[in-house]
C-alpha cells in the first residue's frame, strides 16, 4: 500500500456517536476535520443544562428513591435496584465526558487523522468501523428491548387494573395503579389524564438515560477497538517495510531506465514471495548506490518507530483519561448483573413471561456492556504485543547494523504489555469479565439462599 493518504479513505469515524451526544446534551462533539474543540457554544450550553438536570439529575434522582421509598414486594425492589445500579453509577462517566472531552477529542483525532501521516490499510480500517456499527446496534437493540418490553409490560398490567376497578363497586377500595417502570413519583397520577403524562414522562425518561448508557459505552468500545486495529496495521507496517523501500526506490526510477525489463516485472504485486524480493533487489541495485538503499530502507523503518510512539502515547492517554470510567463498568456490571439474575429467576420460576423477556434483555444489555470493553480491551493488549513478532518477520537480516538496533529498541518495548486498567485496581481483559462474572454468581447465589 502506498504510502501516501488515498482520497477514498474512511472519515468520520464515530459520526453515529458524536451525533447521538450532541442531542443527548452531552457536549457538541467535532469530528476530528473540523479541528474545534469547543464543546459547548453559545445557547447549547443552556440545552445541555436542561437536559442533564430533568433526565439525569430528576429522572434519574426519583428512580433513585423509588426502592427506599415505602413497602416494596421483592420482586419491584430488584427490578428497580438494577436500572438505579447501572444509571446512578453513569453519572461518574457523565463527568469524564464533560470535563475530559478534549483529551477524548485529542484521542480520535489521533486514530482518524495523525495515524495517516503513516501506512495505513484502508480496508482494515473500514472492517473496523462496520464491526463497531454492529457493536453499537446490538447494545442498542437489546437497550430497545428492554424499554419496549417494560412499557408493554406496564400498559398490560394498566388495563388488568382498569378491568379490576371497573368490577368494584363505589365503597370499595381501588388498588394502586402502578407505572411500567418503579420510581418514585412526588405527585398524584392515578387520574387518567396524570397517569398518561407521567407514563410519557417515564418512557422518555428511560429512552434519554438508556441511549446515554448505551452511547457512552458503545463510543469507548469503539475508540478501543480503532486502537487495536492501528496496531495490527502497524505489524503490517513493520512486516511490509522493507519491501515499501524498495517499492518506492523503484517508483522513483525514470521511465527509461529499463535495464533487463524483459526480465523485470512491472507492477508491485508481481513482487511477492521470495523470488520476488530479489528480483526487486535486483532492480533497485541496478540503478542506486547502497547508501541510498540503506537511507530508504531506514526512513521506512523510522516511519513505523514514529507510528508505534505515536500509538503508545495515544493508548496512555486514553488509560490516563478513561480508567476511573472503568472502574465505575467494573463496579455497576458486578452489581447490576447480580440483581437482574435475582430477577430473571423469579421471573422463571413465576412464569411471568413478559417481565421474564424484559429482564432477559437486560441481563443481556449488562453482559454486552461488559463485554464490550472487556473484550476490546483484550484484543488491544493482544495485538499491541504482536508487534513484537511482526517485527521479527520485518527483514531485518538485510538491514543495516544501525536499524537493527532500531528494531531492538522497538521490539524491547512492544514486550511491555499495553494494558487498560480500572484506576489502577484491574485490568480490562478476559480474565476481569470472567471474574467479574464469577463475583456477580456468587451473591446472586448468597441472595437466592437468603430469600429461601
């Protein structure tokens, strides 16, 4: 692949994203070609403050009294425990994107513009932003799920409750008309025209604070995901090197130098293998000195060095910035999945089977938010360590003794591993999902033998 950027190349790679914070009240997410970073301009400041106080701090305020308000039968008090668990503790995320949003802007400008000053595999690129699509979509659609199945949930149990009131005669008591999703409302609303705005109010409520769960964690997988594939471009880049050298040594050559060109090949694909190799050598030999080979040779090596530096400090930064998020994921999923077990087995054993779909969404919605990151973050530290093999594949039996050393260095440091971490407590790998699984059984199993 040639070295310089192709006009095809993909852009904007978060624009699903960036779109869905700036409507959230999130902050105004510039694309990285923008190049402005102002993330709150002139009256979207005032959106964002309205928005963040009636969904974040009063919705998600009252869902957070609704389970210690009152006598609540087991089965609303876990229901509501795992929404207040999994929207209480985004808030600390909430945080990092409001006052780390330029670091956060600096990161993807980095992955989606400085990353081309060097090789690139467009293709790659591309497979990546269609697998965090994906990502994305299936969060969402089990989020969907889980929302649409309370609301259908709660309007059934409305209308059992209209048909029980219409058997009552005027002395009897009326039961308690209930919402699809338990939180604590300060008002009256069991009047037909109150119960339909607050029910609005809630499902709005849930839709806002949903996708800001959803988005958040979709974007931060996402963004990890682009780091991993970086490097597993830049083995590429190392594995490729000598070759592009020689590659374009040979572009640079004029038209009528065509010693041997019966005997030559004329495309670069023709130079594959080792056969190949040599007759490109043998080409760039018959027409430059070899100091000039050593240069070229050199200056590609260099290349990669540069891109490797530049991909570490990206990844450092983003740990630096991102690991207290981390630690809230760790904390919420290990919390948040203990509860919807609860759930779910009281659902099955009860055979309720709408609230049993809805919770089975949501425990699914957990393990993905879990495993997104996890996950990524695995695939990061795996393929940051490969490099380490791909420059051992990188020709360097016929580089000079200087970039050698070079590679030396590079390799040396592409043993460390590269890890995410969550604030320093846990890394962001397999074995943490696993744990975190494991930990979550383990009191949802304390839990079942206490209600027994």
């Amino acid at each position: 692949m040639a070295d310089t950027v192709s006009p095809d190349r993909p852009k904007r790679y978060f624009a699903i994203h960036f779109t869905l914070l700036r409507f959230l009240g999130l902050g105004w997410w510039h694309h990285p070609d923008e190049g402005n970073y102002s993330n709150f301009p002139g009256l979207y400041l005032y959106y964002s403050i309205l928005t963040q106080i009636v969904w974040v701090a009063g919705f998600v305020g009252l869902e957070t009294i609704d389970p210690f308000v009152g006598e609540k039968d087991i089965d609303r008090f876990m229901f509501s425990l795992s929404f207040v668990i999994t929207h209480d503790l985004t808030c600390i995320k909430l945080y990092l994107f409001f006052f780390k949003n330029r670091a956060i802007q600096e990161i993807v400008r980095t992955l989606e513009i400085e990353v081309y000053d060097y090789y690139q595999n467009i293709d790659k690129n591309r497979a990546t932003i269609r697998i965090t699509k994906i990502m994305t979509a299936s969060f969402v659609f089990f989020g969907w799920i889980t929302i649409g199945n309370t609301n259908v949930y709660g309007t059934i149990q409305d209308l059992k409750w209209k048909r029980e009131v219409a058997l009552l005669n005027d002395t009897e008591a009326r039961p308690l008309r209930t919402l699809p999703q338990p939180i604590y409302i300060p008002w009256p609303y069991q009047t037909d025209e109150a119960y339909i705005s607050t029910f609005v109010l809630e499902t709005v409520g849930l839709l806002w604070t949903g996708h800001i769960v959803m988005i958040i964690d979709t974007f931060i997988g996402s963004v990890i995901l682009h780091m991993s594939s970086q490097f597993a471009i830049l083995q590429e880049a190392f594995m490729t090197a000598y070759e592009r050298a020689l590659l374009k040594l040979v572009s640079n050559m004029p038209i009528d130098n065509d010693i041997n060109d019966n005997l030559m090949p004329t495309k670069n694909e023709d130079y594959i293998g080792n056969t190949g190799l040599d007759k490109l050598e043998v080409r760039v030999k018959s027409f430059y000195t070899g100091k000039q080979i050593e240069m070229a040779v050199e200056k590609s090596i260099v290349n990669c060095l540069r891109q490797h530096q530049l991909l570490i400090s990206c990844v450092e930064k983003f740990r630096v910035t991102y690991s207290y998020g981390f630690m809230t994921q760790l904390l919420s999923s290990m919390a948040a999945i203990c509860v919807v077990m609860v759930q779910v087995s009281q659902d099955a054993s009860s055979f309720k089977s709408i609230r049993l779909v809805t919770s089975l969404a949501f425990f699914m919605a957990m393990i993905i938010q879990l495993a997104i990151q996890c996950f990524t973050a695995n695939e990061l530290t795996l393929q940051a360590e490969r490099v380490s093999d791909a420059i051992m594949q990188s020709k360097w039996e016929c580089m000079t003794p200087r970039v050698r050393r070079y590679l030396l260095v590079a390799m040396m440091r592409a043993q460390r591993p590269l890890r995410l971490t969550a604030a320093g407590f846990a890394y962001m790998d397999n074995r943490c999902f696993l744990a975190i699984m494991k930990a979550a059984y383990s009191y949802y199993a304390v839990l079942s033998q206490k209600e027994v």
